[in-house]
C-alpha cells in the first residue's frame, strides 16, 4: 500500500515546488528517505559551477561563393541539354544547342542585303566616273566658246548652251557622288546587319562561361528559350559559404572579418567560417540582417543544405552535472544527492549538452555531490 502512493505523493512535492516564483524547481530534497538509503551510486561527481556562453543559432542556407545563371540571348527552342545537374563543365564547353534555322535563314538574308549594298556602290562609282569624263568636256567646250566669244567669233547663245551643258554635268556628277555615299553607308548599315546575324546564330550554342558543375537545370529539350529565362546555374567555384539571416538586436555582435563556428546538423559537424559580408539593409518583414559567411572545404556539405551561424551573445554563470546522473520519470527529471549519509533524489530541470554534461536550470545550488550508476 506505501509504494502504491509513493509516485502521487513525489508528484504532488514536484508540482507544489514548481509552482514557486518564476516556475523554478527550488532547491530540496524529496522525502523519498527510504528509496535513498537503498541507493548505492556507482560513481560520484560534484555539481560544477562554469561560466558558458550563451549562444544565438542564426539560420541560413549554404550556397556556392560564385555561381553563373546561364540564360539564353535570343528567343529559339531548345534541341539538346548536355548536362545535368552533378556534371563537370570546362570553360568553353557546350552546355544547350538551340533551333539555329530561323537565325541561320536571317543571316543569309542580311548577307544578300549587303550583297545589294556593294552592287550599288559599283553602280554609283561607275556613274561618278561617267559623269566625271562628261565635265571634264563639257567643261573644256565652255572654257572654249568663252574664248571664242570674247574674240565675237561665237554668239552668245552658244556661249549659254556650252554653259548649260556644263552645269548639268556637274550636277550629275554631284548626283552620283552622293549617290556613292549613300551606297556607302547601305553598306556599313548591311555590315552591322550582317555582324549581328552572326551574333546571333552563335548564340544558338550556349557554351559554359567558365569551369564549374552544373548545380540546378530549369530547362528540357522541346521547351522555348527566351532572354532572361534561367536555363542553368553553374557553381563556378568550390568554395561554399553560409548566407544566415541574424536578428536586427543581435547585428552589431557580428563584425566582418571575424571567424565564428557554423552547424551543419545534417552531417553532425561544426566548421569555422570568417565573415566576409553583412548586406547593410534590413528586411523589414523578418527584421533580420543578411549575414554571408565562408565555408572551409568540408566533405558532405553541398549548396542547398541547412546551416546555423553560431553568435557568442553573452557569458552566464551555469550548474553542470554528468548527463548519466539524470534519470527520467516520465516526464520529470531527478538525480541522487548526498544529504549526510542518505542519498536523496532531487527534482531538476536541465538546458543543453555540453559534451558529456548537461546544463542544470533549476533543482539545483551548486557544489553539491552527486551519484549516479
């Protein structure tokens, strides 16, 4: 009938102490006497007093330090994707091969168009120097009958046809140099036209920038390509970094240059990283400061994966105890202290892991000596 309500009766002492101010489990013993005397610890340990820092796990992702997003110059459809994400790429090498047909059939038509172009400077040339022999003679016939009327060997209306027949040869050969111009300049214009047809068709080819591995693909053979359309992103680098978002409160305690430790749960590892970047502008949905750290070359981290940048925030006096001292009861905690010569357990509430000891919230004052099997 004792054992039967001895777990209400230690209950009824955890509620009644965890009740006290601020919800802390203050310091005592049970008034389990008998349970403790049966005890018989096979290790002992002193709860520790230790200054630790408190620390603020700031969230982020990892990503490449430098990455290309690849997209296309021009509107064609896609014909083939030669890589997938994983891949090694060389610079230079091809990465997408777009439908060429409608930038080849526009190039043809820009040369054909410069072909015109120089036909019509020949035609123009051929006539300036047509018009050129024509003044010439029409201009040693006026010098003539001018001559020739001064001695009033000619009449003047010869005089005037002469005069006439030389100006408008000067004017045909003012006609066919501007003529020859403007050919000129049909040209330049079909050139550029031409230059550009040829641009284009070589953006049909989408070749890799510069040596990477192709990280994400958004595109399948079929699909459309258009400018400003992401194709390929392509991780230019081996080098990783964290981008972690940090509390506007906690922003002046990050300083650039500095080195902190990051989290990486998923592989159960913690690197060093030096803070190369604080963008200087606040999100005013989350209040938080985007933080961008480097990664050392670690095997198993990838872009994409979790990360916590981890921020000393402050020092705080702390009880430590061995993690094997805690025992569980359901949801309750306790561990065994020497009172005299018994051993009596003690309600606690711990915090964090530290290695192979655990952080002690309340339940507890320090320097007390402790049992545990």
């Amino acid at each position: 009938m004792k054992k039967k309500f001895l777990f209400p009766l230690l209950l009824f002492v955890f509620l009644i102490g965890f009740s006290c101010e601020n919800d802390k489990i203050q310091p005592g013993f049970s008034e389990d006497g008998a349970a403790g005397k049966q005890f018989n610890p096979e290790n002992i340990a002193t709860v520790e007093k230790q200054d630790v820092t408190r620390i603020y796990e700031a969230v982020g992702t990892i990503r490449p330090l430098t990455e290309s997003m690849i997209e296309s110059q021009v509107s064609a459809q896609v014909i083939k994707v030669l890589h997938v994400p994983g891949t090694a790429v060389k610079k230079g090498e091809l990465l997408i091969q777009l439908d060429a047909r409608r930038l080849t059939a526009q190039l043809k038509q820009a040369q054909e168009g410069l072909n015109v172009a120089k036909n019509q400077l020949k035609q123009a040339q051929k006539s300036m120097d047509e018009a050129k022999a024509g003044l010439d003679q029409t201009m040693a016939a006026y010098n003539r009958t001018q001559k020739l009327f001064k001695s009033a060997i000619v009449t003047s209306q010869k005089l005037e046809i002469d005069k006439s027949a030389f100006l408008q040869a000067k004017a045909r050969l003012e006609k066919s140099q501007e003529a020859e111009k403007s050919a000129k300049a049909s040209i330049r214009n079909a050139e550029e036209i031409v230059k550009e047809g040829r641009i284009a068709l070589g953006y049909s080819q989408i070749i890799a920038p510069a040596a990477g591995v192709v990280a994400k693909r958004m595109i399948d053979p079929g699909d459309i390509a258009v400018p400003g359309k992401p194709l390929l992103i392509i991780q230019t680098s081996g080098a990783l970094r964290l981008e972690a978002n940090v509390r506007e409160g906690l922003i002046s305690r990050v300083i650039i240059g500095n080195e902190y430790r990051i989290l990486i749960k998923t592989i159960g590892k913690t690197v060093q990283s030096r803070v190369e970047e604080i963008v200087p502008y606040a999100d005013p949905a989350t209040r938080t400061f985007l933080v961008k750290a480097t990664l050392p070359e670690t095997p198993g981290i990838y872009p994409g994966m979790f990360g916590r940048l981890l921020i000393p925030v402050e020092k705080k006096q702390t009880l430590l105890i061995p993690q094997k001292a805690v025992i569980q009861v359901g949801q309750l905690e306790l561990v065994y202290v020497k009172n005299n010569d018994t051993w009596q357990s003690v309600y606690i509430k711990t915090g964090k892991k530290l290695g192979d000891k655990i952080e002690v919230l309340a339940g507890l004052t320090g320097n007390e000596t402790i049992g545990y099997k």
